[in-house]
C-alpha cells in the first residue's frame, strides 16, 4: 500500500515520508506536493528508495532437439 504521512511542526516545518513505493518514483509521486509546500531543505532515502522493482516474465524459452536413435 502507498502511503504519504505529513507531520506539520509549530514552526511551519513539514516532514513528509513516502512509504510503500520502490525506486525513485517517490519523487515523481511528491514532486507537485512539494512544490506548494515551499523550500525543501532535506530528502532523506530509505531503503525502498534503492530497491528495485522485480518484474516477473511471463515468457518461458524452450528449446527441443530430437536424437536419432
């Protein structure tokens, strides 16, 4: 499940953390919202941020010889 979680501090800061999305499409996902809130200090990655999404094939490559015996 994606989520977003914003914690808005008395002072105005705004921490905001992205979880359930793999790879660097976080960014993609929060870009707009950070350009309303202001000047974005930090990023800090997590762990899914550098995991890779696994793609599973459907294709099965074969290949069948016939023996002379």
């Amino acid at each position: 499940m994606e989520t977003l979680e914003f914690v808005i501090y008395p002072d105005g800061r705004v921490q905001e953390k992205v979880t359930g999305i793999v790879g660097a499409s976080c960014a993609e996902v929060t870009a707009a919202i950070e350009a309303q809130l202001g000047q974005v200090l930090t990023h800090e990655q997590t762990s899914e941020y550098f995991a890779t999404k696994m793609h599973q094939s459907g294709v099965v490559n074969t290949q069948t010889t016939f023996s002379d015996w």
